[in-house]
C-alpha cells in the first residue's frame, strides 16, 4: 500500500481509446490529467479484446486495429505528459470540503483534482469466474483469481485451471514453492507462449507439475477451505482432485464495479449525461465512450471523440472558473500548436 | 435465409430466421435469445457466445478453426460440440439449424 498523494486538475478512469484522446482534449485546453487504468497497459477493449482485429469506422484511417490505433492515441497525445497508473482500479471517489475530489486506487494511490472523467467504457477488465455452485464461499480463501503474494502458496497443494499465459505462467513461478502443482486444462494444446508450454512439460517430465486433461465441475470443502474438485474428464467419466488451493484463469469480463457506488445516478449500468457538457449527475464528473448514454447514444469510437471535445470545455470552467475559454483551432492557432510542441 | 433454432437449457425453444451471411450470434443478438452475451461483438475474443450444435448439424457447421478453438478454452463445460456462435456463418445449407444454449456461461 501507497500512501502517496498526487494533486492534478483532472483523473481520467480509463486508458480505453476515448480516454487517451481526452488527454488529448483537456490537454489542449490546459488542463493536465492522469490516468489510471485496470489493465496493465493503454488501450481498454482495443488492446484487450481485439488488438489485432480491423477497426473500419475511424474517420481518416480506412483500416485500423485496435493496437495501432492506441499507438497512434499514446503518440498523439505524447506532448501532454499525462501520468499512467496501470493495474489498478479506482475504488472509492470522495467530495472534499473545497470542491473538488479524491480518488483512491485498491493499491492505495490517492488522487485529489478538480474534475473526474469516466471513461471506462463496458467496466473495468476483471478476471472471469468460473459459475461453479458454491465458488463464492471459497474465493479469497481457496480459490484465487489473481497471484499477489506467491508466498501465501508455499508448502500448499494447488491446482491450476487454464490453458493461457496466466495458467502457464504461474504453474512456473508457484511450482517452486508449492508442496505439489497440478495444471488441468481442457485440451492438450495451449494458448500460452510455447517456451512456457515447453518448460511446463520439462518440469512434468521431472515430476515436478502434473498436468491433467479435464474440466472443473464441483468444488468440495468446507467453511471456504477447499478439499477436492470434482474434474470432468474429456472421455466423460469424473475423477477427484485433492487440492487445498485452486487458480481458475479463463481470461477477463468486464465488470462495472466500484464506479456504481460513486453517487451517480446509473440507469442500467450506464451513466446518463447531457450532450452539451457530457456530466453525469455530478457536478464535476464526466462520463464519456462507451460508459455513458443520452438519447441516440451509439457506442462508437468516433462518439466518445466528439464527447472528449466537449467534455474538455465544460472542464475548463471548473479547473479555470477564472478564464474565458476561447475556441481555436489547432491548423491555425499559434498557441495550440506550442502545446503540441509542433510551433 | 435460414431458419435457426435456439434451445435453452430449461428446454424453452425459439426459432428464428437469419439472413445468408450474418452469424448464429447476430442472429441471436437481433432476436435477444437470453444466454448469448456476446460480450466482445462478435471478435472472437470472449467465449460468451457460446452454445452446443446439435448432433445432426455438427457436420454442416464444420469445425472450428485454431483461433476459436482457443477462445473455447475460455468458456464453461466445453464438449465435443461446442461453438463459438460468432463463428458460425448462416448460410441457406444450415436451415434448419439447432444449437443449445449452456446452462451456464460465464
């Protein structure tokens, strides 16, 4: 945990490609940002779900993927300087006496600004859980979605679901310290890296990881301590699995999550704003992409551009009550293009 | 065209008719047939779209491809006939077609 306290005009919740370009938007009009993302890396649903995938509807690019076009946001937005602050969620959002608010992250990052921008689109990516009867009582205690501490797993018997970089990645590093690993997944091919798959089969081949084809079908125990799993085979027939610990990584969902106990009025899981200033409920707090919805709403990349541009100048009244803000173009404005480090 | 048939898992049936060239999943989206999330829309990239093909239809829908067998490895109670229904392109050869939805997705 961070005690750390930064003060900046404006946090941005989201680094999904309508975040980045609101970088791009306040940052014009002066106000700087930082953003803080769920993912390890920019990008959101474009660089989660379909990186490599075309995007066609992006004015001036016939053709884009989602991991170029973020490329191209990071570089565009470049001469802002905004901060990231990646893997790691926004949990709590307060008011302070003065206006304003601060915003805390489940790592401890504390944030004080002047204006929130809410750009995280379907919710923030969070690991799937498997709808196994009874998971809840067992989850935090026996059943992980996410390694913290590999220390918590020394000496334990642990089982590890999955067939992807996650599943792969921490058979290696747990195997170490675990009193025994099982790795089951489905198939005897893998999604993961193949120098992982290669090393997971060299530590089978030593003893140290067993590796069995199935499918988790029931989990045993009692008072959240984990027992056996019961395990589906791929010939049909059922089998016991002794375990203490079990690690299902069948990849991420997006889940709203704390953003629904901000105070904002929600309507079905989306932040309803105007489309003159795109603020929700909440004075000072925006909504824009895909989280947000108005009459005629379209979750279009392009719309939560145009709702950046907007967002940005209602902003400005808050982080500069002062200053009259006078529209300018950036093919002819001397003074934008300073802050585009292009003049 | 093609005429689709979804079952749920309580047995609830619902026919719908599918434009040539769309998917099973597009096709269940435009009808809102409960279970297809389809989370991602279509990218192959979230398994909730995923359903069981009827026995009699497994040869007609093929089989999937290296990238969406993958993506399965990401859906609940896989079996020998499971689809990702955003794969799976109607087309007039599949009228007909029957797919169940599973009990559970994730």
């Amino acid at each position: 945990m961070s005690d750390e306290l930064i003060k900046t005009d404006a946090v941005i919740v989201g680094a999904g490609p309508v975040g980045l370009f609101a970088v791009f938007e306040l940052g014009l009009v002066d106000i700087k940002a930082h953003v803080i993302d769920n993912l390890d890396r920019p990008g959101g649903q474009c660089a989660e779900l379909y990186p490599e995938k075309p995007i066609y509807d992006v004015p001036g690019l016939t053709v884009v993927t989602g991991q170029e076009l973020t490329d191209r946001l990071m570089e565009q937005i470049k001469p802002f300087g905004a901060e990231f602050h990646f893997s790691q969620r926004v949990e709590s959002l307060d008011r302070l006496d003065g206006g304003g608010f601060r915003l805390t992250t489940d790592l401890g990052k504390k944030f004080e600004c002047k204006v929130v921008v809410i750009a995280a689109g379907g919710g923030s990516f969070t690991p799937k859980r498997p709808p196994l009867p009874g998971i809840e009582q067992y989850e935090d205690k026996s059943v992980f979605y996410s390694v913290r501490k590999i220390e918590n797993f020394r000496g334990r018997d642990v089982l590890i679901v999955g067939g992807g970089d996650s599943a792969l990645d921490w058979t290696l590093n747990l195997q170490p310290v675990a009193k025994s690993l099982t790795l089951l997944h489905r198939r005897q091919e893998f999604r993961a890296a193949p120098a992982s798959v290669q090393k997971m089969f060299d530590l089978v081949e030593r003893g140290g990881v067993t590796f069995k084809l199935g499918q988790v079908t029931e989990l045993h125990g009692q008072g959240g301590k984990l027992t056996s799993v019961t395990v589906k085979a791929s010939d049909g027939s059922s089998f016991e699995q002794k375990t203490e610990v079990m690690l299902p990584f069948f990849g991420l969902t997006m889940k709203l999550g704390p953003v629904a106990n901000w105070g904002i009025n929600l309507h079905e899981n989306l932040l309803p704003v105007d489309t003159a200033k795109f603020e929700t409920s909440e004075k000072g707090i925006f909504a824009i992409g895909d989280i947000n919805t108005y009459p005629g709403k379209l979750k279009l990349i392009l719309s939560g551009f145009h709702e950046a541009a907007l967002m940005a100048q209602q902003a400005h009244h808050y982080v500069y009550p002062n200053k009259k803000l006078i529209f300018q173009y950036t093919t002819s404005s001397s003074s934008l293009q300073k802050k585009l480090g292009v003049k | 065209m093609a005429r689709i048939t979804f079952i749920q898992n309580d047995g609830t049936e619902r026919v719908v008719e599918a434009e040539s060239g769309m998917t099973v999943m597009e096709a269940a989206v435009k009808n809102s047939i409960p279970g297809i999330a389809a989370e991602c829309g279509g990218a192959c990239a979230c398994a909730t779209c995923h359903v069981y093909v009827d026995d009699a239809w497994r040869q007609a829908t093929g089989q999937p491809e290296q990238m969406e067998e993958d993506m399965l490895d990401f859906a609940f109670d896989v079996r020998p006939s499971s689809r990702l229904s955003c794969q799976i392109k109607v087309s007039d050869a599949l009228d007909g077609l029957v797919v169940r939805i599973p009990d559970k997705q994730f």
